[in-house]
C-alpha cells in the first residue's frame, strides 16, 4: 500500500479555473472542491507510451490506485452503497470455459430486472440526475500539461474531466462510473479523447483486477459512461485462444485478433507500443458500427494494453447483454438457479446474442482496414 502524497499545484487552477456552469444534471458539483487527478504529457510524447508507465514495479500499488480504493472503501465506511457487495457468493462454473458466476440479492431489489432466462437483464444502471450527494463523486481524472502525472488535493471540476462516481448498487468491488463531461454536458457519443483517458486511467492504475467496460446499447441515456471494478479473478474470455487477424506492419503497434471457441463473437485489440493511437483506432471502429447499428460492447484490461470488443446481433435494447456478462461473469436472480447453473446453459445464452457469422466477417474486414489507417 501506497501513502498517497497530495500535491499542491495552483499553476493548475489557474489554468483551468472553474469550468462553465454546468447543466442541471451537475447541480450538486457546483461550488464544490474535488480531487484532481491529472495526467502528465509525457507518455503521450512517446511513442513507447506504455513503457513511461510501466516504470511502476508490479508488487508496488500505484498511487492512482490507492486514491480510488482508499475512496471507494471510504464510502462503504459511510454506507453509501444499497448493500454490501464484498458478502456476494461467486463460484466457477464446472467446465472448459470457467464461467464466473454471482448470487447477487441486493442488486436485484434496486438495480435489475428480471428476465426469462438464468440471469438478470439490465436496465439502464446509470441516471445521471439522481446522482445528488457529494460524497458519491470520489474525484475527477483530467490532462494537463505538465510532464508527470499528480494528484491535486482540492479544485473546482475542470472543463473536459472524467467524473469518478461510486455505484450505489455495485457487481464487484471498486464498482465505478466514468462519466466524460465538457463545457456544460455530457458526451453524446464515444470520441477518441474520452476512450484514450479511460484508457490511460487503466494504465496508470496498473493493477491487473482492474477492467474497464463500455456498453453502448443503453437507450436515452444522459450521455456517454463507462464502468470499472476489480475483479479477484480473470475473466473467462481473457483465456481463450486467438487468431491474428492484423499484426502492424508499422510503428504504431496494433494487432487485432479474433477470439477463437467463444459463444460470443469477439475481437481483441493489443498494444505495446502507443496507448494514443489504439485508443483513436478504437473510437473510429465504434463509431462506424454504431453507424451500421451493430450493437457492441468494450472491456479494457491488462493495465490498458488490451481491448476486447463483444458484437451483439442488433435487439431491442432491453435485450443486449452487458459487457462484464460477455466476458464471462454472470448475475443471477436466486439461489436455485445460481446453485443449477451449467457451462451448456450460459454458452447458449451467450450465443444467442451473438453477431452471426457473416455480419462478423464484415466487421473484422473494417476493423483491420481502420487499424491500418492508425499504423503509418
């Protein structure tokens, strides 16, 4: 464990300032202070952007690390969640796949709805207007100029931040929304700065629990979101072997590989060479399958470095699947069903929301030709 060090940097508010008064969705942020993370340019004048990073020894806890757990549990200290997420029973399911599995009471009553099957649907988790209290922003993550990151004790939410915001109904532990905000608003959609700041959070976290997630098939939404949570465990889909399908030929470093003997039709996206770059590519690929309405969702893990993209087959909304099921971890309603579960039943509800066959050649095509515009 890490003593975090809080650093006093006024050059930064002076910069900055207090952003633009923020629509009524941010009432509760205004007049108030936060902590400021704030990422350092340097990585990103690199172009070995994780090896800047990765200066931190594996056995050493970051200090970005430190500050959202020791907030996260200052939370739960002052009850702030519906429930207490650590008493969820887990176990792995019997089979080659080693599905995660969660009996998960507390958040059927306040967070789920429930479904025909085994698991429970989602409804949108994340109503941005009912986030009133104070205490449920943890702190902000925003860039600057100077060349290492640090951490500002006390400012005014600066323009362009990514708010941190606990999940009072939480699936794991260290259960977070980042919430991307400029000049009065939420992002409507997913632009390549807000998936290179979520990116560089992962990184510069370092701690290989931490995956990050990104649904995009949530209707009427306040605005762009993604979720993060530690997990004790890897995920089911990080096991399966895959198959080169764009390994850069250039400096850029990009390879995308296809998940092989998963029910559900995924994409792989590495890097260890430019964390700018891949997130850019990323952004592009999502903005043209959203273009083509083909429902997707993104998980972040590997301390940044991976990316995996779950493709849906187009479905109500109400019907998609979230991206921590995807990967392989599963909410169940009861105990009955938890205790019954089997690996053929979550394959073939995994499959069953999968893109077909041919709409996933199509997508494979367009990610490799975007990626190639990103490795010059």
């Amino acid at each position: 464990m890490v003593t975090v060090k809080w650093l006093e940097d006024k050059s930064f508010l002076a910069k900055n300032g207090k952003s633009k008064q923020l629509e009524d969705s941010f009432s509760f942020l205004q007049g108030m202070n936060f902590p400021i993370y704030c990422f350092g340019i340097q990585s990103l004048e690199e172009d070995t952007s994780f090896e800047g990073i990765s200066c931190i020894i594996e056995e050493e806890q970051s200090i970005l690390d430190a500050v959202l757990l020791s907030q996260w549990e200052d939370r739960m200290l002052k009850d702030c969640f519906k429930y207490d997420v650590t008493t969820s029973e887990i176990k792995v399911v019997t089979g080659k796949m080693k599905f995660l599995c969660q009996l998960n009471e507390g958040q059927i009553k306040d967070h789920l709805s429930k479904s025909e099957g085994n698991t429970l649907l989602e409804l949108d988790p994340f109503v941005f207007d009912c986030v009133k209290h104070q205490e449920e922003l943890l702190f902000c993550l925003a860039n600057s100029k100077k060349a290492k990151s640090e951490l500002i004790p006390s400012a005014s939410v600066p323009d362009s931040a990514v708010l941190v915001i606990i999940n009072v109904t939480p699936i794991e532990y260290g259960h977070v929304y980042l919430v991307p905000c400029a000049s009065n608003r939420l992002y409507r959609f997913l632009d390549a700065r807000s998936t290179e700041i979520i990116a560089r959070l992962a990184a510069e976290i370092n701690n290989q629990s931490f995956r990050i997630f990104y649904n995009c098939y949530i209707p009427n939404c306040s605005g762009v979101y993604f979720e993060a949570c530690y997990f004790p465990h890897p995920l089911p889909v990080e096991f399966r072997p895959a198959g080169t399908l764009f390994g850069a030929s250039g400096r850029r470093g990009i390879h995308i590989c296809s998940i092989i003997d998963y029910p559900i039709k995924t994409l792989s996206f590495q890097t260890t060479q430019n964390l700018k770059i891949l997130a850019a590519a990323i952004s592009e690929i999502c903005f043209q399958l959203e273009e083509k309405n083909i429902q997707y969702n993104l998980m972040i893990s590997g301390s940044g470095k991976k990316i995996f993209l779950f493709l849906q087959k187009t479905c109500a909304a109400s019907h998609a699947i979230s991206a921590w099921e995807c990967g392989g971890y599963l909410l169940f309603r009861n105990r009955y069903q938890f205790d019954q579960v089997t690996e053929d039943a979550m394959v073939n509800r995994l499959s069953s929301f999968s893109l077909d066959d041919n709409n996933f050649e199509a997508v494979k095509q367009l990610c490799c030709s975007i990626a190639s515009k990103f490795d010059v």
